[in-house]
C-alpha cells in the first residue's frame, strides 16, 4: 500500500482508499443499483427480506451411524424433538464409494456414519420423514452427485417435487485433496463433478446449496503443516555452525547435548535425522 502526496493511499490493486469519506463521496452513487433491497440482488442486505428476525435459522445435530434403518430412527427422534433440519454423517466406504460388502469397507461400515449403497438404503434413510417439510445437509463430497439423486428420487416417490426441495450437500471435493483424503477421482474430473452439480441443481433443484466449503479441515492441514515447518526447522538447527557436525548420536539427558563416555546416569539414545545424514557422509 503506498501513500499518495495527496493523502489517498492506493492498494496492490490500484484503487485509490482516501483517509476519510464525506458526502462528496457518493455524488452518482445509487443505493438501489450498489445496495438493493433485503431479499433482493445483489444481496448486500441480507438474503432474506427479514432475515432472520422473521424465521430463525435451522438448527442441525451432525447424526447418522449403523444401518439406515437405525439411523431414521434417529432422525425421527430428532424431528419430534423440534428439529426442522437434518445433518447427515456418511461412514467412509460410502464417502468414497464403496459397498458395504466390498473388502476394503471391511471394519468400516456404519462405524464414523450411516451407509447408504443403494437407492433402497437411502428410501429406508427417508422413511416417514416429509422431505418437503425438512431440509437435509449431507456431508459428502467425492459420490455427491449419486447421494442427491438417490435423495431427490426418494423426494419423488413421496411426491415431492425436485424444485421443493432445500438442503446443502458439501461437495468441496479440493478439501478432499489438501487435508481429508477421502477423494475417489482425479482432481480435473473430479471439478468437473461439482460444477456439473452447480448446472443441474440450478434447472432442476433450484433451492438447493450446491457447495459448503469446509474451512475447518482447510485450517488443521495448516496447522499440521506449519508443525511439520517447525520439526523441519529443529532437525536443521542439530547441525552446530562454524562447520562442526554434531557427533552421529546425541543424548536427550547430557545438559550440552554432547555425552561423552565418563558422563554418569542412565543415557537415552536418540539419532537425528541431519546427524545420521551426515554421519553417511563420512568424515569432513
């Protein structure tokens, strides 16, 4: 950012930011074209026209576990408690596409979510739930595409129109690549998914959210990347400066780090990575 001799400062983008901003600054500047109405484009002003004064926004409990059957049972549970939203948990052979009889879902299924490898599991998920009257978030990304048309063919058989339908699938398949790793597909054809997802729901389920971008698994991978930064960083500094190589095991209970053979107690070996790399080496 740098300073104008005018006192406007101007950003990377080039835009000038003046220190303050009085009436003169929205001469030409229409608040129906730039602001709109709540409700109304471009939404700066909320999506809702009362927002949330008039219908609270929808309280979701993250469930699904076992069977479908155990988990409808669940959600009806929830319901007749005052839900009017539901949140479903996938277990991992079902978030990356596999039947619950494949061997590798072997130990998985139904364990961290409900599965679901069939439209008939998805129709037993569903039973005796009105879905035009609930919302449903689902949280699944690589198999997103096949999990909302069993959903909306469920919706049917109830007679439930598709454009009816409102709920969120999370469809952030990236976050699969940075920091989950449940992903099924290549990255490109995989992107193609999701904005195949965008162009349907945008004819044929018009008030569904196509995408829930997951900041919080985004968040930890950093956070374990700047922790495997650190480890990296304490390996370097094992090597002394001036040239002088640490000897090829150091000790974790010598007070300077270099035992020698008349240090008394008990010693615990330890090999650092940079120091066995320089002991391969040889001397020098």
């Amino acid at each position: 950012m740098t300073q104008s001799a005018r006192g406007a400062r101007s950003t990377e983008s080039g835009l000038p930011i003046e220190p303050v901003y009085g009436p003169d600054a929205l001469i030409g500047w229409e608040p129906a074209d730039k602001l709109g109405e709540p409700g109304s484009y471009p939404y700066t002003r909320g999506v809702y026209p009362t927002m949330y004064t008039g219908r609270p926004w929808t309280m979701r409990q993250y469930a699904g576990f076992g069977t479908a059957a155990e988990s409808n049972a669940r959600y009806r549970q929830l319901i007749e408690h005052g839900t009017h939203g539901l949140s479903v948990a996938f277990d991992l052979p079902t978030q990356m596409g596999h039947d619950s009889d494949a061997p590798l879902a072997s130990g998985e299924v139904g364990k961290v979510g409900v599965a679901v490898d069939s439209v008939e599991d998805m129709r037993v998920l569903f039973d005796g739930i009105p879905l035009g009257e609930v919302s449903t978030s689902m949280t699944i990304n690589a198999p997103a595409a096949l999990l909302l048309l069993m959903y909306q063919l469920v919706a049917e058989e109830q007679g439930v129109p598709a454009e009816h339908l409102t709920g969120t699938i999370q469809n952030d398949v990236l976050k699969e690549y940075i920091a989950r790793g449940t992903y099924i597909f290549p990255p490109q054809p995989s992107l193609r998914l999701t904005a195949d997802i965008f162009r349907y729901c945008r004819t044929e389920l018009p008030r569904w959210n196509t995408i829930s971008i997951s900041g919080y698994h985004m968040a930890e991978a950093q956070r374990l990347a700047r922790a495997g930064d650190r480890l990296h960083a304490r390996e370097r500094h094992r090597v002394r400066p001036y040239g002088r190589r640490r000897s090829a095991w150091t000790s974790t209970t010598s007070p300077r780090g270099s035992p020698s053979s008349s240090s008394p107690g008990r010693r615990c070996w330890r090999r650092s990575r940079s120091s066995a790399r320089h002991a391969a080496s040889g001397p020098g």
